[in-house]
C-alpha cells in the first residue's frame, strides 16, 4: 500500500470514529504539478487527499485561523519536518494546543515521499534534530554563498535591487505560518509606522521588519517566497537570521513545544541589565 493510500485510510479511520474534525492535507491543483489545501471533514472525501513530491506548501498556518481549535476537537494536518517545527513554535507561543493537532508526518527525498513515524509533535524530536544538523538544500546555499561572498555594500545593493521589486501585496505574510497576529504593524496608521506605497524606504521597512519579527521563528519553510509574485528570494535573508541566532544563542527554531521563544524570553540573572 502506498504511503498516500496508508494515510487516506487513517484519514477516514480518524474521521469516521470522532476522533478528529478535520484532515488539512493536499488536493489537485490548477496544474498536474500543483497541490492546493484541502479541508476533509466527511469520511467520503478522503479519496481527493494526495501525496507526492508536490505537497510542498507547510499548512501549519491553517491551524491558528480563526476559531477552529477553540472547540478544543482534534485537527490532523499533513506536515513535513518544517511544518513540524511550526507547529512547536506555534504551541510555545501559546497560539496551539498540541495535544489538539493529530500529525501526518512525511519528507520528500529527491521524488521519493517517506512517512515519519508519530502522531505527536514530541515524537519527531530526532527528525527536527536532523534538520539542525543536516546540510541545507543545495539550490539555496549556492545563492546563499553567493550573497556571503559579497562585500556590505554589494549585498547592500543586491538587496536593494530585489526589495525594489516589492509591490506590497503582502502575499509572504499572509502565506507565513508565523504571521498570526491579528492586525500587522503595516495595517496600522494611526500612527502609521511603516509606508503602504511601494517605494524603495518602505520597500526596505517592510522587509527588514518582517525579517526582525521572524528572528528566531522561521522555520524555512519556503511558503513566503513560492508566495511572492515578483520572486524576491525572502528565505535567504530568514536563513541568514537564523544562522545569527543559532551562533548567538544556540537556538534552533521549533525544537520542542515548550522551547522558549529566544528573542521574548529573559532570565532575571541576564548580565545585560537594561531588560529589567
Ligand atoms: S518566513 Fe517564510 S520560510 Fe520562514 S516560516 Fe514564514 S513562510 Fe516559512
Ligand atoms: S510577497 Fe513579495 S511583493 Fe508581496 S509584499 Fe512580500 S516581498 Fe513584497
């Protein structure tokens, strides 16, 4: 039985006993290669999940919309490693109860899709551990080095050049698992913090801020810039982020649900004192 096929059935087992409301996980898209999210409540439907290379949207982000844990039922949701390490930070951040989220672990290795054992978040510790110690994606990096190599001022206007491309559509947040909060600092404008126009100042207020916020949060999932239409490479600067946080403070994003969050989080014996 395939992996696809394994998991309809446990679909339809949890769904017909009760013991979940909803199965989040991937249907056809608008094109044979594209997956889009799909929302099971009724046992019959779960002939239209799918599983392949192709699921590579992390749907954590749909478990913190509104209302749909707040009857306290179960939710299980498709998630590879990434969406896995979401689901911690989104519990550490008091936004989840884990106990309510049933996972459907999976990985994709080349075009081969593999299940990760467990139901839990805390049983794929050793999976998010090898994530931490694992090299990253071989595509990224070579940009990610490129970038490296430059001086400030190159990478300066590199990515001068990309943000001016921005069109402040917003598309990255809205795709972002760790954008919950209900009103953005953007949305504001009484008083209005950061520019709405799509020019270069904003353009680069809005990006860094976002960048800022994620410090310590993204899980490099990648849903933001498959989000952006004018293909602005926004997972790099996050992995650049998190590479900072990870030698500063040795602190890997969304290794467990009780890992604080690094960058909201203090010790009273902290020897910088300002924070008290
Ligand atoms: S910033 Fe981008 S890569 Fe990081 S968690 Fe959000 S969507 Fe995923
Ligand atoms: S998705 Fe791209 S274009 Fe849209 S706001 Fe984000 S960075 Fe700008």
């Amino acid at each position: 039985m395939s992996i696809e096929e394994q998991y309809r059935t446990r679909a339809k087992e949890l769904l017909s006993g009760g013991a979940v409301k909803m199965v989040i996980g991937y249907g056809k898209g608008t094109t044979p290669s594209r997956r889009r999210p799909l929302f099971i409540t009724s046992p019959d439907d779960v002939e239209r999940l799918m599983l392949d290379d192709a699921c590579i949207t992390n749907l954590s982000g749909y478990l913190v919309s509104e209302g749909l844990l707040s009857d306290e039922k179960r939710v299980a949701v498709f998630l590879r490693p990434e969406g896995i390490r979401a689901v911690n930070i989104l519990a550490a951040e008091s936004q989840l109860d884990a106990e309510q989220i049933v996972i459907f672990g999976f990985d994709v290795s080349g075009n081969e899709v593999q299940a990760l054992k467990g139901i839990h978040v805390e049983e794929f510790s050793d999976v998010i551990r090898s994530i931490k110690e694992g090299a990253p994606e071989a595509d990224e990096e070579e940009l990610f080095e490129k970038i490296e190599k430059m001086s400030p001022q190159e990478r300066f206007s590199f990515w001068q050049e990309e943000f001016a491309k921005c069109i402040k559509c917003y598309a990255c947040r809205q795709a972002c698992p760790m954008c919950y909060c209900r009103r953005c600092i953007v949305d504001s404008n009484q008083p209005q913090w950061i520019n709405t126009s799509s020019h270069s100042l904003g353009n680069f207020e809005w990006n860094i801020v976002r960048a800022f916020h994620l410090s310590g949060r993204c899980v490099e999932c990648g849903n933001c810039d498959r989000a952006c239409p004018v293909n602005i490479p926004l997972r790099l600067i996050n992995h650049r982020m998190a590479e900072e946080v990870l030698g500063a403070f040795d602190h890997f994003a969304g290794m467990s649900k009780t890992q604080e969050p690094v960058l909201a989080s203090f010790k009273k014996d902290d020897s910088e004192t300002f924070i008290l």
